[in-house]
C-alpha cells in the first residue's frame, strides 16, 4: 500500500478524533471547518516522520491538538480547497442528539486550550499515563488537573443553565 492510501485510510477511520478537537475549540461551523482542513494538512506534513511508537490516535490527537491552538493563536481563517470537511461535525450531531451535552461543550469551550486539550482526551477514556505522553506531562499532574477541570466545569455549567 502507498504512503498516500496509508495516511487516507488512518485519516478516514480515525477522523472523529480531528471532528472532536475542532468542536473544543471552535464554535463557528465556517472555523471549524477550516481547521479540519489544516489539522489534516499537518497531519499529512509529518506523517512520513510517525514511527509508530505511539498508537495513531495518540499521534493524531498531539498533531491536531498542537495545530488547533497554532491556529487559534495565528487567527488563521484561511480555506484550503484542495481538502474536504468530510461530514457533519462531531459536535453538531451532539447538539441534535442531547441539550445536556450542548450544554457540556458550552462549558468546555469557556476552558483554556490546555484544559480543553485534557477534557478532549479525557472525555475519549484516554488514561491519565496515554494522556501524559500526548500533552508532555506527568500521570500525576494530569490527575490533578482533571481533578480542578471537572470543578470548574460544574461551576460553569450551573452558569450556563
């Protein structure tokens, strides 16, 4: 199989995970968009450098976590129209499905972007060791942390309702 099949393939089957990140970071459809697009470009950038020593999902979580607060920070709102949003968002099928969950994104996205990168692996039962080695941090300050996110997340819940 070629390099290109390889990458479309991981891509396609684990494509969830970009839809999921755009949603914690990003509230409008147009951005959120966008930054599929450039979570792709750069996944596709450093795919030939991913060994393998981590699961894919591990590495594509750190790519489109690191691109998603890159791009926020740049105010990058530029199209790239050779790749496609491929369907509807993770986030808007959420919002369809459950006001609860509306609710809880609401709430995640008023976080910081480290927060929300730790709710974002947390919320996919990712372990406190697996989301240490995405985030460069320690199991110990991951817990902490998930501990002080869930505080904060029920204050701003009782905000928002």
């Amino acid at each position: 199989m070629s390099i290109e099949k390889d990458f479309i393939t991981l891509v396609t089957s684990n494509q969830a995970i970009i839809h999921r990140i755009c949603c914690m970071y990003l509230d409008n459809k147009a951005d959120r968009e966008d930054l599929f697009q450039e979570i792709v470009l750069q996944a596709w950038k450093s795919f030939k450098s991913f060994r393998g020593d981590a699961k894919f999902q591990t590495w594509l979580y750190r790519v489109g976590l690191n691109t998603a607060i890159t791009y926020i920070k740049r105010g990058n709102r530029d199209t790239l129209a050779e790749l496609q949003y491929s369907q509807e968002s993770y986030c808007e099928i959420a919002y369809r499905e459950d006001e609860d969950i509306l609710l809880m994104y609401q709430a995640i996205s008023r976080l910081t972007k480290v927060e929300k990168a730790l709710v974002t692996l947390y919320l996919e039962d990712y372990s406190y060791n697996e989301i240490a080695e995405t985030l460069g941090m320690t199991p110990n300050h991951i817990a902490v942390k998930i501990s002080r996110i869930k505080t904060k997340l029920k204050q701003l819940s009782k905000q928002l309702s």
